[in-house]
C-alpha cells in the first residue's frame, strides 16, 4: 500500500506532493509543485488570482486529477495504487477522501439538511460511526464554532458567515488528518470574514493540520507556519511568514506584495490598530 | 338540462368508479414514473456516453409520439410479439412509460442546474455511487423540480382521459358511456370536466403547500 520509502522510523509527512502536474488543454495550470505538510501545520497558499491555487487544493483530494505526480497522505499514496499504475476505486479513493475535511469558497453546504444534519451527514453515512457519538460530536463542533443556537435551522436562513462557520465545523466532524481551506473566506462579506478567521486562527493554535488557499495577507502573516507563493502554476517561493512578508526573495513575490499593499491601502488605512508588515 | 344532470347524478357510482380509477391510473402512473424517471435521469447523467446517448433517444422518442398513438401501440400492438395487457395494465404501462420520459427531462434539468460545488463536496466527503445520488443530489433536484413534478402530474392525469380508447373504465370513460346511453352529453361530460378540474386544484394545492416546505431547503 505504501509507496513511499519513507525511513520506518520517521513520521511521513501527513500531505506530500511530488512533482504534481496539471494542464486544462493547452493551458498549463501547474507545474512540477511539490510540498511537504507536517503535523500540525498551517500552510496557506497566496498568489494572483487565476495562479493555480485552487487547483493545488484540489488536486490533493483528487477532486483534479493531476496529469502526472503523486500525492500521499501520511505516506499512503492518493487516487492511485499498485506503485501509480492503476486509478483506485470510487470507493477505495472515498475511503481516504473522508480522511480530509475540505472548505469550499461557496460554502457549499447541502441546502436541504439541517445545520446539525449537515455536520453530521458524512460522519453518520460514510465514517458509519454510531448517532449517539456523532451527534455529540457535532453538537460540541457546533458549540466551538458558535453556532449551537442554529443548529435546527435551514443553511438558507444563515449569514454568509455562518455558513462558513458550519462548512468549517461540517470539515471537522469527520475528525481528518488534514483540513483543506479553498479561499473560505473570499466569498464573504468584508464585514463577515472576521468571524471565519477567527474560527481558522483557533484550528491553527490548537494544531490543526491545514492547507489554505487565500488572500488574507492578514491570517497568513499571523497564523501560518508555512507561506507558499504560486505564480503561473509554479512554486515561486516558500518560507515561514516572517521571511515572506518582511524579506521575500524574489522579485516575483515582492511585485505581489506590493501590489496587495496597494490595493489594500485603503482598508489598513482605516485599520490603525493592526500591525503593518 | 336539469333531467340530464338527474340522469348523471342517478350515476353517480359509475362516476365515482371512473373517477376512482383515474385517481389510481395517475397517482401509480405518476410514482412509477418518478422513480423510473430518476433511474432514467441518472442514465442520461452519466459519463459513459453510450448510456447517456441511449437515454436521450428513448425521451426524445417518447417526446415526439402523441400519447393516444403510444396507447393503441401498447394495447393493439404489443400483442403481436405476444406481450398483452388487460385494459387497465396495457393503460398503466403506457401511462408510466411515457411520462417517465417526461420526468426523466425534467430531472436531468433541475439536476444540471444544481451547484456544481454543492455535489462536489458531496465527493470530498466521501460519497459515493447511489448513496451520493440517494442523499446529496437526489433532495435538491426534487426540491427544485416541486413545480415541475407538479405540472407533470396534471399533465398525467389529463392524459389518462386517452385510456378511454382503449377501454379502460376510467372517469371519461364513464361519463361517455352514461352519455352514449341515456345522450346526455353536456350534463356527462361537464361533470367529467369539473372532477377533472376539482382534481387538479388539490395537486396544486398540494404542491403550493410542498413548495413552501421546499423553499427553506433551497
């Protein structure tokens, strides 16, 4: 099963990708992107709009099937087997897609189940666990994200906000080893996204392990552990954010910063309380 | 005019025989055509292209032939491969099968016009197959589709006044046979007309009330 020659010893990478390639057409979208995630890290993703990063994402869960590369999840291979030959199954490949909450931009949540059902749903009819656990477990997820009063009712009737807040709790309650954000907070209003960052800053500090593509500058410089700059379907640079954002090494990611600085001078303006960088 | 309403109102049991069976032909007719008209759906859904091709013929071709016609076709011409009905199951089939294409369509439409995102977070958490169609598409695409389910419904029970052709004792039926006797044309068939009518109001009705439900699921 495994792929990977990892030394026996050693802990794998709980996400490792290797050399992922992806073409939509003639238009190349990634290119040759390889990333280790370790236990309990915050990467989060940056770069323009249009760079390939939600297909990064989405590759990982073979949501996007990579052209070629591999993807492992801590060491067992994704979306392929019998040393990449062959495609798995649908269901070998929902077996390790439960392994992995994922936020979705949209939201996404299942219109026609109950703020509760939709948490509990995937841990109920894929995971099999039993209802009494599930529920309690969904109940406390609910609670930590601050929407236990909600819980009966209907995603129609939530802010954009809290449905963010219940696609977030929804990722969790199928207690992953690794949580992937696809720009969660990109389709809230500016006045909302602070309640799902805060959410996010909580998963950080207690450990999470998380992927995150997003363009709170904010967040990342603050929460992650790891900053990646994609640019054209390319790594360009990877560093922790205090490298990134105070010293970045190419001219590429400093053209993006400063073009974000920019386009951002505005909000900061009227933010003075928060650190520049 | 009021001796002709007297003589239909002398038969009411025959009425109320044809309406009986009206009700049963459309609401049989309409739930096999449901269920069918998913597994249809799925079918011209699905990413192997033969299936979906298949599919699509078998609507397109049940679109274009007038119902009266696929009627005597099931009752009249089926036996000669040795396939017979009585009257009322050469009726029921006729009435499924057609409109089963119908709600095969209308699925397929209100499938397509889903969030992509939605059925795709569907895949992320790991549902697969018929449990994923079962609980994460399936819902919606009803939800969406309430009116249209709806309208199919009328059209339903509007057709089976066709079955009379073929002798299948439903409320046309009935009320042309009290008429034929006693030649009471307008009071039978104006009679016929506001049952009709009466049964369409409780669908829409009906579905008016599972539309409300339907919205805060939407």
């Amino acid at each position: 099963m495994n792929d990977a020659a990892a030394p026996p010893s050693a802990e794998p990478p709980v996400l490792e990708l290797r050399a992922i390639s992806k073409s939509f057409g003639t238009l190349e979208v990634l290119s040759d992107i390889s990333l280790k995630v370790a236990r309990g890290e915050t990467v989060c993703i940056v770069g323009p709009s249009g760079s390939g990063k939600s297909t990064l994402l989405r590759c990982i869960n073979w949501l996007e099937k990579p052209d070629s590369g591999a993807v492992f999840l801590s060491g067992r291979r994704v979306g392929m087997r019998s040393g990449g030959h062959v495609a798995m199954s649908d269901k070998e490949l929902a077996q390790i897609r439960t392994r992995i909450g994922m936020v979705f931009q949209h939201f996404a949540l299942w219109p026609h189940l109950t703020v509760l059902q939709n948490v509990m749903e995937a841990p109920l009819h894929v995971q099999k666990r039993p209802h009494a656990e599930v529920r309690e477990t969904a109940e406390a997820l609910l609670q930590k994200v601050g929407l236990a009063d909600k819980r009966e009712v209907f995603p129609a009737q939530l802010s954009g906000g809290q449905k963010q807040r219940v696609g977030i709790a929804r990722a969790l309650a199928v207690q992953p080893d690794l949580l992937l954000f696809d720009e969660p907070t990109s389709a809230l209003d500016p006045e909302l996204v602070g309640e799902v960052i805060l959410v996010m800053r909580e998963l950080a500090r207690d450990g999470m392990t998380m992927v995150i593509v997003t363009h709170e500058m904010g967040f990342a410089r603050d929460a992650a552990t790891q900053v990646v700059f994609i640019d054209r379907g390319q790594i360009v640079e990877t560093g922790t954010p205090v490298q990134f954002f105070s010293a970045p090494a190419t001219e590429r990611a400093r053209q993006f910063l400063q073009r974000y600085a920019t386009a951002n001078a505005a909000t900061i303006e009227l933010q003075p309380a928060r650190a520049m960088p | 005019m009021i001796r002709d309403f007297g003589i239909t109102w002398a038969h009411r049991d025959q009425i109320v025989h044809g309406l009986v069976n009206t009700v049963w032909l459309s609401l049989s007719a309409a739930a096999l055509a449901f269920v069918l008209g998913c597994l249809l759906a799925i079918v011209l859904m699905a990413r192997t292209r033969p299936l979906a091709i298949a599919g699509r013929y078998f609507v397109d071709t049940m679109r274009c032939v007038p119902f009266l016609l696929f009627a005597y076709l099931v009752y009249y011409g089926l036996p000669s491969f040795g396939i017979r009905f009585t009257n009322y199951s050469a009726g029921l089939v006729a009435l499924t099968l057609y409109n089963t294409a119908y709600m095969a369509e209308l699925l397929r439409a209100a499938w397509a016009g889903l969030p992509r995102e939605m059925i795709e977070a569907g895949h992320a958490f790991g549902f697969v197959g018929l449990s994923l169609f079962r609980r994460i598409v399936l819902p919606p695409v009803i939800f969406a589709a309430i009116p249209m389910i709806g309208n199919q419904l009328i059209q339903i029970i509007k057709d089976s006044a066709f079955l009379t052709i073929i002798a299948v004792p439903e409320l046309t039926h009935e009320a042309s046979s009290i008429q034929a006797t006693y030649f009471v044309p307008f009071a039978a068939f104006v009679t016929a007309v506001l049952l009709y009518w009466l049964l369409c109001m409780v669908v829409e009705v009906a579905v008016a009330g599972v539309g409300r439900m339907a919205q805060a699921r939407r």
